[in-house]
C-alpha cells in the first residue's frame, strides 16, 4: 500500500514531538555537602535553597535551556518557620528560597545549559566563603577550596576558566571536596 499524505504527515507529527520532548529534558544537580557544619545551598534561577546537615545530599532538576544559572554555598544561617532569615555568608534577601543573587564573599558555581552544549564554571570573583567542587557528566571537575585556587575566575578576565560538557549531562556540586 503507497504511503497517503495523511500518512505521511502523521508519521512526521510523531517525529517532531519526540524530537521536541528529546530537547526538552532536564539536567539533575547533586549537591552535596561533605563540610563538618550545615551549608544552605542556594539555586538561581532554579532551585531556590535548602538546609544540608554534613553529609547529606539535595538534587535539583534544571531544564535545558537555563542560562546563567548558579549554585552556591550559604554559612551561618537562620530561618524561621516560613523561610525568613538571614546568612552570615551568601544570604539572598534573607530568604530560605533564593531568587535574588548571594551576598559577597561567596564561591559561586555557574552553568548554562545549551543544547548540544552546556558551559560551566567556578568564580571567587565575587569571594570565597566555602571550598567547591562542580564536575559535569562527561567533563572535568572544577575544585577551589581557597581564594587563590587556580581553577576558579579571579577576576572577569581572567585566563579561561569556562569548561564544557555535552548537553544533557548531569552536575555534581560538593561543598568542602
Ligand atoms: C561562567 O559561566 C556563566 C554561565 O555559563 C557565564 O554566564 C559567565 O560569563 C562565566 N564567567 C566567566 C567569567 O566567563
């Protein structure tokens, strides 16, 4: 039996929409902290934050297709019962949930997430508060646990420090590598 135009174009219909749902998927963050003290990892734009005891683990599933998303650390923290507070470091607003950039110093872990490619890296531009570590799938690990730690951004310009990964990998961030 010839294959009808309407056969045809049901057949591309079924295509496209699995193409499209390939393209839409979504990266999973594992962050970890592995300091002797409680951190609050912040998230922007996705993610929000949380409240990680030594040794526990808080993932987050971001879409591709973010960009300019960040991870960070957040030390000395107090929340009330709905999320208000504040941080000695990184506070956001004085929220439990970050929707607002850190407060310097901070170490801050930086991502895009493209479609055959993802960008990412580490900068103490801002300061450093807390050692990180920030690895992807299918690419290098990133670790800086000072100031001068050579695998971070010092400055804007500095040497690059961007790194890349295919699309579609998973991260792992780790607090005090
Ligand atoms: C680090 O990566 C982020 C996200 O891809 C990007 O916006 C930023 O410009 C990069 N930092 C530097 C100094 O290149």
């Amino acid at each position: 039996m010839a294959s009808s135009p309407a056969a045809t174009s049901a057949v591309l219909a079924v295509v496209l929409v699995a193409t499209l749902a390939a393209g839409a998927n979504a990266a999973t963050f594992t962050i970890t902290n592995q300091c002797s003290f409680t951190v609050w990892p912040a998230a922007t734009p996705v993610g929000g934050g949380a409240q990680l005891e030594p040794g526990r683990t808080w993932a987050i599933d971001v879409p591709a297709g973010t960009s300019s998303g960040r991870v960070w650390g957040r030390t000395g923290c107090s929340f009330d019962g709905s999320g208000r507070g504040g941080c000695q470091t990184g506070d956001c607003g004085g929220a439990l949930s970050c929707t607002l950039s850190g407060q310097p110093p901070l170490t801050i872990a930086e991502f895009t997430l493209g479609g055959d490619k993802d960008f990412y890296n580490l900068s103490v531009i801002d300061g450093f508060n807390v050692g990180v570590s920030f690895s992807c799938s299918s690419g290098e690990t990133l670790t800086c646990r000072e100031r001068s730690c050579p695998a971070a951004y010092q400055f804007p310009d500095d040497n690059s420090k961007l790194r890349s990964c295919n699309g579609n990998s998973n991260y792992q961030v780790v607090f005090c590598p």
